[in-house]
C-alpha cells in the first residue's frame, strides 16, 4: 500500500469522525505527493514520497516559526498541529546516539583523519539517515568527530 492509498484512507475516516481539521492536513499532504507524481509522470518510489513528506515538514516548521514571530500564535498552533498529522507517516527519527553510531560506523569504513574527508563520510552517512535525522544535525554530528 503506497503512502497515497494509506492517507486516502485516513481522509475516509476522518471525514467519518467529522473531523475537519485532520482531514483538511491529510487532503494537503495527498495533494502534494500527487503534484509530485504529476511533475516526475510516474508512481512515487517510498524515497521520494518521504522527501515530498520532509519537505512538508520542513514548511510547516517554518510557518509555525514565522507565524510566531509575526505575532499569530493561533496560526502557528495551527501549523503545529498539521505538523503533528504529517509526522504519523513519516519513519521514526533517530536518536542522537543512533546518529553518532551511523556517523563513526561512515568514518571507519571511510577512513576519514580530517575535515578534508567531510563530504566522503557524508555521502555515506546521508542515505543511511534519509527521512530519518535532520541533515543539518548529521553535518554537525560528523564535523565533530572529524575535528
């Protein structure tokens, strides 16, 4: 069952349930991995729904952000909160250990000794943490242990 099918079906029961505001996040979130589909004229590959499904998340966390800052809590809650819907389809993140594991685990088998072999033990790690860690936190956690 593809990620499409599984929402369509969570749209059904909200709808069933009345409950506009799940529906409506669930309608946003199938409408975007079906423009995906659209624009590549193809079935998603489970890669790309979750790259379609990060970069949905990525926009409502910077919404809640700026909606916040502009003085709009209630638009930010409401942000937040179709946040929270879209992260059930999402992987379980990593933890911070995990991430840690994953990135001396890319160093070893790189045989990486300075910040010169960032992008090599990158290349390596991003694909084992693809949907599952914040990019910005794994390039961290790597310029740490290479420093």
């Amino acid at each position: 069952m593809t990620r499409i099918t599984e929402i369509e079906d969570e749209i059904k029961e909200a709808m069933k349930a009345r409950d506009a505001e799940r529906r409506d996040a669930l309608r946003l979130i199938v409408n975007s991995l079906k423009n995906s589909e659209k624009e590549l004229q193809r079935p998603l590959s489970e890669d790309e729904e979750l790259q379609v499904l990060q970069r949905e998340r990525k926009r409502r966390i910077e919404a809640a952000e700026a909606f916040r800052s502009g003085g709009h809590p209630d638009r930010a809650e409401a942000e937040e909160r179709e946040l929270a819907i879209l992260q059930e389809f999402m992987p379980e993140p990593l933890s911070e250990e995990e991430i840690e594991e994953i990135v001396d685990d890319a160093i070893a088998e790189v045989g990486a000794t300075s910040m010169a072999d960032l992008g090599r033990v990158m290349a390596d790690v991003m694909p084992q943490t693809a949907g599952r860690a914040d990019g910005s936190v794994v390039s961290q956690i790597v310029r740490e242990k290479l420093a």
